[in-house]
C-alpha cells in the first residue's frame, strides 16, 4: 500500500512537471501573428486548408481546383473539427495546432514515464524534459504536421505491446493492436506498415511456444483489423488518383529504386546516433528479465528500418520531422542512460550534488537549445509568404488565381485559390504536364492568373526575365520551366535572410494566359 500511494505521489509530481513543458509549446499560440506564421512547417498550411476545404464541404483539395491524396489522413481528420470550433478564423486553427500538440506531448511523455516503471525517477523525466527542447527534437514536436500524432501513438502501442506480450493472447488484445497499428498506419503510412510487420513477425516467433495455435488466429486477427481500418482510404486513393500510394509519397520515396543518399547521415546525424545507442542498450541488456524487452526491440528496429529507409529512399524534401518514429527510442535512451549516471555517481558523491548539478547542466542545455530555435523563426520564407499573402487578398480579385512553389503559407492566408507547382498536393495528372515541359500549357489550363516565387536570390532581384524551374519528380528529368519577365511583376517582398544566410527575396508576376 505505500508503495502504490508513493507511486501516485511521484506520477501527481511528474504530470505537474510534465505540464509545464506542455504549457510551454501551449504558449506559442499566444504568439503575434507573423511570429505564429513562421513557428509551423510551409507543409503544416497544407493540411489547415485541405481540412478547411473539407470542413466548408469543398472536398478533399488545397487549390479549390483539383482533388489531391497529398496528406497523412489520420492528421487531417483531427483538424477537420478545428475548424468549425474556431469559426472558420485561420490564425484561429493555427493557434488550436498548438494546443493540440501540447496535449500529445504531454500524454506521450506521461505514457513513456509509465512504461519506464522504476527505471527512471525524476532525473530520468527531467533529462527527457530537456531534450525535448533540443531544436530538432522541438521542431518534431511543433511542427505543425503529423509528427506529435505519430509520436504519441507509438508510444501509446509501445505501452499496449508491453502488457500484450505479456498477457494470454486473447482475441479482445488482438484487437485493440490491431487498431492501434491501424491508427499509426493512417498516421504515417510507411512507419505504420514497417511496424505492422515487425509486430506481427515477433507475436509469431516469441509467443508460439506460450499461445500454441492460438498465435496465428492473434495475428490474423490483428492484420485484419488493421487492414480493415485503413483499407476505406487505399480504396479511395485508388478510384480517385488510380494509386494506392499518396502524390506526396510517391514524390518524396524512389522505392523500391535505392538512390543511397548518404548526406543525411551528416545532415541529421543526432537521429542515427540515437538509434544506434538504443539499439547497443537493448544489446547490453539482452539477457534482462525486464517485461518491455520485447517492446522496445520492435520500436528500436522500426527506428532502424526507418532510417536507413532514408538513406536508400529518400529523395527529396527531406526534413527533420520525418525521424519522428525515432524519438521514442531517443527518449527512452536518454531517461535510463541519464538515470543510470546518476545513481551510479550518487553512490560516491551526494546524490543531492550530483541531482542538482545534472538538472543545473539540463536547465542551461534547455535555455540554450530554445534560444536556438527562436532566434533565427524569422528568418523564414514563410514571414514573405504571409506578406505576400496579405497583399494578395488587399490587391487582387477573389477570383484570381496564383501558382506557387511551396506555397503552404500563401495559399492558406491569401484566401485566393493557389496551384502547388511542387505536386505534393496536386493530383498525379500534373506531374505529365511537368515531364513533357508543358507546365505552360497546364497554368493556361487552370486559368493561373499570378506566379509567385520566394526565395529569389538578391542578386538576380534587378533581371530582365528570371528563369524558374520545376522539376518532375514522379519521373525524374529536368521537368519544365518559366520565364518571368521584370514587366510583369506586380509585388516585391522585403528583403530577408533565408535558413542559408542568403539575401532574398519573394516576388508575384502577373501570367499572360491569352498568349
């Protein structure tokens, strides 16, 4: 009895300090306008206005022009709602996108907490804590996409698969993994399935010997029940684009055609490391009679398909939110190792010093790591997307319609209907126009009136005709190009620094599309 009420005790302590952090990622929603545009992904504006398309019942389309599958559905779904609770305010939505990832984290750290068990006190949380503000592992978890979603339901099947493996097997469990897999399916579809498998794999090899025959009707029945519930959009993927597969996947992933992009081994080298740490943990503690060993394989090896699923497959727009599958073994890591050092350290030193000089070293890691991720938001495309946005609502007919690269922030804020030249939430129909170069020809088709384009260079600001490309990149080649004449240009950004230091600028051309 007074164990369980000191476990009470320390999980009441635990959700007070977890909450904090939460309020923190809460606070951002209380930011100015422009400081809150430029917090969230360009991508994050394409599920507020797809969702917000579907809320004013105008079907699942970011341009008001074609259908697109551009998306993670599970995400989408939950920002339907938004919507109408907001009455309909953008800035509203944007602001409920941090709420709501605020209350994912929050779970996703108290569901972590308690699968840990006895393995981490309140060192262990606080190190979690801290590095959850590191600015990588923060934009994952403030990005605005999918990624907070993902994490917390991985870590909420992380939690289930501990008691699974350990239970009898019955059909209810089955179940409820099932459904589970489904919701991390439709939340990100490659992790999803990679997960699937391995689970599944595991529940055959480690559980036959305890369940007998009863193994196979635990795994049909979780496969099917996954299945079931992601198989209603597969099916509408396929009528309506002729692919099972999203644009957007198709876009981003050569698979099955490896491409070996080993940069990302330097450009995101904190995800790999984290993995590989994990992985030499579970290693060492092969032997360990602990109940979430078995768990914490199946996470870890989806860390590691996943990455190097990266490394072979990942072609383009590649960012840090994609490695959300691998946070949970970062966190998981961080919490035993840091836990570990202190109790080993506390055996020779007071355990008072040494607690107070790890959570000292977090603190001013966390301090430092949060002036990182505030000191350069502006610097962002995003801040003249949203400029460019609001002079396109004051200036030009509701009727008109633009065409833009990256063009989250702008189409969303503008109120005016705006064609993805990327296609990440086109249909597959564009991407044909790109590789037989006859871009042309499709904005002349869907009545474009006006080109933007962020990210010109300073030094080409005074031109005569800007060339832009647009590559295809369903098919791969050079895609097709405009030419941009200084005539024709109707608005001209401020100058600003992007992420690479680069002087820029975002510029709106008018498209002759009688000529």
């Amino acid at each position: 009895m007074e164990e369980k009420t000191k476990r009470n005790i320390n999980l009441r302590w635990s959700s007070i300090i977890i909450l904090i952090v939460s309020i923190y990622i809460l606070s951002f929603s209380f930011f100015p306008k422009e400081r809150l545009v430029c917090s969230v992904s360009d991508d994050a504006y394409y599920y507020l206005q797809i969702s917000r398309n579907i809320a004013q019942g105008n079907g699942s389309t970011f341009d008001g022009i074609g259908k697109t599958n551009g998306y993670h559905p599970l995400w989408l779904f939950i920002l339907i709602p938004v919507h109408f609770i907001v009455g309909f305010s953008r800035i509203g939505a944007l602001r409920a996108v941090f709420v709501i990832q605020a209350i994912f984290y929050f779970l996703t750290v108290i569901i972590i907490l308690r699968g840990l068990k006895r393995e981490s006190d309140y060192i262990g949380l606080i190190s979690i804590l801290a590095i959850s503000l590191y600015p990588r592992f923060f934009h994952i978890l403030t990005v605005g996409l999918e990624s907070s979603l993902l994490l917390f339901l991985l870590a909420l099947f992380w939690f289930y698969l501990i008691r699974f493996f350990n239970s009898k097997g019955s059909i209810m469990n089955a179940l409820i993994l099932g459904l589970l897999l489904g919701l991390v399916i439709l939340s990100r579809f490659e992790a999803g399935i990679i997960l699937a498998f391995i689970t599944l794999i595991f529940i055959l090899i480690f559980r036959y010997r305890n369940w007998k025959i009863r193994t196979i009707s635990v795994v049909l029945t979780s496969g099917f029940t996954a299945v079931l519930f992601i198989l209603p959009f597969l099916i509408w993927n396929y009528v309506s684009f002729g692919h099972i597969m999203t644009i957007s996947a198709s876009l981003k992933s050569s698979f099955p055609h490896p491409l070996f992009y080993y940069n990302y081994l330097m450009t995101y080298p904190e995800y790999y490391i984290g993995v590989i740490l994990f992985l030499f943990i579970l290693f060492l503690r092969r032997n360990t009679t602990s109940d979430r060993i078995l768990s914490d394989i199946v996470i870890g090896i989806l860390s590691l398909i996943m990455v190097i699923s990266f490394l072979l497959f990942g072609r383009w727009a590649h960012f840090s939110h994609h490695y959300a599958p691998t946070l949970l073994p970062i966190f998981i890591f961080t919490a035993i190792s840091v836990e570990g050092v202190y109790k080993k350290i506390s055996k020779i030193v007071s355990p008072r010093f040494v607690g107070t000089i790890i959570i000292l070293f977090l603190i001013i890691f966390s301090g430092y790591s949060q002036y990182i991720v505030h000191k350069d938001t502006l610097k962002s495309f995003r801040k003249v997307s949203f400029e460019g946005a609001m002079w396109a609502s004051e200036n030009t007919d509701k009727s008109a319609i633009f065409a833009m690269k990256d063009c989250g922030t702008f189409g969303y804020f503008s109120d005016r209907r705006t064609i993805n030249l990327d296609g990440v939430v086109n249909d597959f129909v564009y991407q044909d126009y790109l590789r037989d170069g006859r871009l042309n020809e499709y904005l002349k088709l869907t009545d474009v009136d006006y080109i933007v384009q962020h990210s010109v260079p300073l030094k080409e600001s005074d031109y005569g005709v800007y060339e832009q490309i647009y590559p295809c990149r369903l098919y791969g080649g050079e895609g097709s190009k405009l030419e941009l004449k200084k005539e024709d240009e109707v608005f001209r950004s401020q100058f600003y620094v992007d992420e690479g230091g680069s002087s820029s600028i975002l510029v709106i051309w008018r498209f002759h599309k009688n000529i």
